[in-house]
C-alpha cells in the first residue's frame, strides 16, 4: 500500500458537487481516502477568469502504482465533465486531479512528474495540504508542508469555502 496526496480543483459548474463526485469515484476506483481538507476557494493561478476555483488536499491509501493512479483520476476527470485540449495553456475547468506527492517518490517523466512541480509555489495547494499533512516532507526541497507554506510567495487570497467537507 502507498500513500498518495491529491488536490482535486473546480471552478466551471456546480464546483461543490464536482469535488464531491471527485471523492465518490477516487474513493470507488483509486484506494481508501484517509482524510479531506476542507474546501478553498481562490482565484485562478496562471490565467485570468472570473470564476474562482475550489480545492481540496486528499490523503489517499492506494495499491495502485503512479502511472496507474494518473489514468484512474484522468479518467475520474473525463467522467465529470472535463475536457482537456492539447495547450499547455491553463484554462477553466469542471474538475482537476493532481497527484501532489506519492510516498516519497521522485518521478520526472514525459507524462508524470512526482512530486508536482510547482506544488510548492501554490498557495491554494499548499494550505488544504497544510491541513492534512503539516509535517510531511517534500522528498526534494526537505522542507515539511508548513515549512514551505510559511515562505510560499504566492500572494493569492485563498479562504475557506466549506469545513469539515466530505
């Protein structure tokens, strides 16, 4: 068994149900969630859009290797809603499933990149993950969640949006 943190993101729809179908099917096809975040909201990161964005941090307990779990929350993504276009470009989304960290595996390849690149630059991802996991290790800047969150330069006002979410 690993362990893997997920974000899982919204900001098209009904974005307190997109997160909940979210858990609902990580729960039925990718593992056991442990534990949730409550849910934030903020601005979009990357583009501009009138729509904030909800988040949520995810501890999950899977059998499922990274490639694997990649294709299971893709198609988790697909079966809500989201479609994805070939541009690098950030765009709106119905909903989004990054794998934040995986144990403490390093993965950089074409298609998966463990942990997230640029994680550790996201206030609205650092803060959920900072509710779950504080004190978990980043397996290449050796700093723990709070630690990173403490010096994170992202200025984005992220509020909570729903405590104690599912």
């Amino acid at each position: 068994m690993s362990i893997a943190y997920l974000l899982s993101g919204s900001n098209q729809g009904d974005r307190i149900k997109n997160l909940q179908s979210a858990i609902t099917y990580i729960n039925k096809l990718a593992g056991e969630i442990i534990k949730c975040s409550s849910i934030f909201e903020s601005p979009a990161w990357g583009f501009d859009h009138p729509s904030p964005f909800l988040n949520q941090a995810i501890k999950l307990k899977t059998v499922l290797e990274p490639e694997a779990l990649l294709q299971t929350l893709l198609s988790i993504e697909a079966s809500c809603g989201r479609l994805r276009n070939d541009s690098d470009k950030y765009e709106a989304r119905t909903l989004d499933i990054d794998i934040l960290f995986y144990d403490d595996m390093v993965i950089d390849s074409e298609g998966l990149k463990i942990p997230h690149p640029r994680g550790h630059l996201r206030r609205f991802a650092l803060l959920p993950l900072s509710e779950i996991a504080a004190g978990l290790i980043h397996p290449l800047m050796k700093k723990n969640i709070q630690e990173l969150l403490d010096v994170c330069q992202d200025e984005s006002i992220v509020t909570v949006e729903v405590r104690d979410a599912v």
